[in-house]
C-alpha cells in the first residue's frame, strides 16, 4: 500500500511517486525543530524540491518548497559531426554571471502547526543542511553567514534564496584562491517556482545582451573565455581546475519567463560528453555530493550521474564508481583521523604551532599521506596564520 503522504506529495508537485524520498529531521538551524516529508529528484525546475507534511510531531498540510532547479545545456549533446545544435527561445534580453563550483545552499521557509514561521537553509537533496562526514557544513555555512549578515536579514516570505558555498575550504574541482565565502546565486518565487537574477539584490552580471544579438556566438565567445582562464593539475592523486567553471546565462523570454542555461569550458564540459565511460574527473565530485547528501553508496553515485548521463555510460563505469567510491571512503577515514588526533593534541591551528601539529599526526598517519592531512587542516581551518 503506497504511502498517503507519499501520494499527496506526488500529486502536489506533478511527479511519478518514485521520484520522491522520504525524510525526517533535525533542523540545525532552529534547534528543536523537527522535519518530515519528501524531496524530489525528478531533474527540472523542481529538482531539490521538498513537501513538508509535519512539524514537530504535528501535520502541517503539504509545505511545497521550490528549489534550486536543475541546469541545462541549451542543446542535447555535441552532434557526430562536432556542432552543436542551439535550441534558445525568443527572448527580450540576457544575462551572464558566472559560475561557482561550491556547494548550492538555499534559504527558505516553513511554518508549523500554529503558522509559527522559521527560516532554515539546505543543499540540493537535502532537507536541511548538515555535518558529515565529508565537512562540517552547517560549521562553514554559519561561518559564511557570519561574514554575510545580509543573507540572515534577507526576508523568506513567499521567496527562497540559492546562494553557493565555495572556496579552497569547500573544495571541488575548481580550486579558489579565497578560503570560504558565499555568492548570491538567484531568488526563487514560491508561487511559481520562477527563477529571478540577482541584479535587484546588487549583484551586477559580467556580460548582458538584448535581443539583437546572436546568442549562440555569446555562448561560443564566453565559453572560450572561461576556458582560456583554466589550467589543470594533479594534486593528491586528484584533478584540479584553477580558474573557472564558467558562466550561467538567465535569457528573459518574450513570455517574461527567466530560464537559465550553463556555460561549461572545454576542460570541464568534455568530460560530460564523452561517448564511452565516464572519466574519474567527473564521477570523482559525484562520489562526494553523494556523501554530502546521503551515504554515498553505488545506488546514491548512479542515481546522481544518471542526471547526466546515459544508463549505458553509468553501466561502463561500474568498476570506476566503486574504485572511486573506495578513494573518497578512504579520505573520510583520513579526515576523521587527523581531525580525531588534532582535537586530542589541544593546540590552536595556527602557524607557530604547525610543526607540533603535524609532528603529533605523524604518528598516527602514514607518511605518504602527511600532504593530505594537512590538506584536511587548511580545508577545516584555513591556512595557519
């Protein structure tokens, strides 16, 4: 017998009840407070999507929260005779800003059985945000919000706000040279699950264009733009891209609707577009926002590169997923480690103690892994000042 809630929350947001999971709890954000419901993976406009249906023990209807959507090529793939195939709408004008390889983090708010409202924040398939295993996120987003006390005054009335978490701290695949801050992305609308640009809050794009102009050159022009910004290397047996991730273009269409479309360089968007298996470069990241969001098991890898690619490329790439899903485990049992032994040596994190810090891991960390344990420290605690 499938769950009435379960029903009710497929019904509200349109969606096959299979492209729902069950959730249920803490909010970090409002201590006491309790969570149930469902978020949607289904990849469009309602990726992330959340239906609250109790609070605290007590049914509160069905809370429709709208998300971060899902991003898109403005093609389906590069064609066997390398063009692409542009598919824009009819639009009034554009906009680019560009994009940040981070952690998406949205605000947004809910009410309990009383109509009591509370503002909480979340990553993309989570409820709220949380620490895990993979870092302290609920410790950095605070750190942010400290840095940024805007984003705490920002009313969340009828508004969700998507904002990215990134820096050298929050590591992807694009290394930052700042440690941690976090940008305004864009607002969503509760009603209609619309999309609104930044620039009413401030935050000004580095191109815009009207209606005269050939968007597919736009897109060809700034996407060589961000990849003669990038150079690639190999740290700790990793990929990593200095530079950009590229840009997000937000047409306006003649309908008045804002849709968006990703701009990827070269380095980064060919791995996505690869006809056979999927490179370590890519799922690499997938294994971590598996971690971040769930337990990060094959089924939870798949689930997330299904999104991107095709069942056969996912298929090809069974033997690469597992030994990757074995690297990030393997970091997380090095993170616990160093984090374990430095909490125990009770010494600040700070330059003149480095040495003493390091020297006290050296005896619980194989040497062949002392880079990457500092790594761990600068990624919790910055560089040591």
């Amino acid at each position: 017998m499938i769950n009435p809630w379960l029903e009710s929350a497929a019904q509200e947001l349109q969606v096959k009840v299979g492209a729902l999971s069950e959730f249920s709890t803490e909010d970090a954000f409002n201590p006491g407070n309790t969570l149930e419901g469902f978020v949607c993976h289904q990849s469009d406009h309602r990726y992330g999507a959340l239906v609250i249906h109790t609070v605290n023990g007590e049914p509160v209807g069905d809370q429709v929260v709208y998300c971060t959507p899902k991003l898109r090529y403005p093609f389906d793939r590069v064609a066997d005779d390398g063009e692409r195939r542009y598919r824009f709408p009819k639009f009034v004008k554009a906009a680019l800003w560009e994009k940040l390889d981070g952690t998406n983090i949205l605000a947004y708010r809910y009410y309990d059985r009383g109509g009591q409202p509370f503002t909480t924040y979340k990553t993309r398939l989570t409820p709220v945000v949380k620490n895990s295993r993979f870092g302290s996120f609920v410790d950095l987003w605070r750190e942010a919000m400290a840095a940024h006390p805007e984003i705490g005054e920002r009313s969340t009335e009828g508004t969700a706000w998507s904002y990215e978490l990134y820096g050298y701290r929050n590591h992807h695949l694009v290394r930052y040279p700042v440690a941690l801050d976090a940008r305004l992305l864009f607002t969503v609308d509760q009603q209609t699950a619309s999309v609104l640009p930044p620039t009413q809050h401030g935050v000004q794009p580095v191109y815009t264009c009207t209606s005269g102009q050939d968007l597919k050159a736009v897109y060809e022009d700034m996407r060589a733009q961000a990849q003669e910004k990038n150079t690639k290397a190999e740290e700790d047996g990793q990929d990593v891209v200095y530079g950009s991730e590229g840009y997000v273009m937000y047409v306006l269409t003649t309908e008045g609707k804002w849709e968006m479309f990703k701009i990827k360089p070269e380095m980064i968007e060919a791995s996505h577009w690869a006809t056979g298996s999927i490179p370590e470069s890519i799922i690499l990241p997938t294994v971590r926002n598996a971690f971040e969001s769930s337990d990060g098991s094959p089924d939870a890898v798949r689930q997330l590169l299904l999104e991107e690619f095709s069942q056969e490329q996912v298929s090809k790439s069974e033997a690469r997923v597992h030994r990757c899903i074995r690297k990030v485990s393997e970091f997380l049992a090095l993170r616990e480690t160093v984090l374990s032994v430095f909490t125990s040596l009770d010494t600040p994190w700070c330059l003149a103690n480095k040495g003493k810090v390091m020297r006290g891991l050296s005896s619980k960390v194989d040497r062949s892994k002392m880079r990457q344990a500092y790594g761990v420290l600068v990624r919790e605690y910055g560089v040591p000042a």
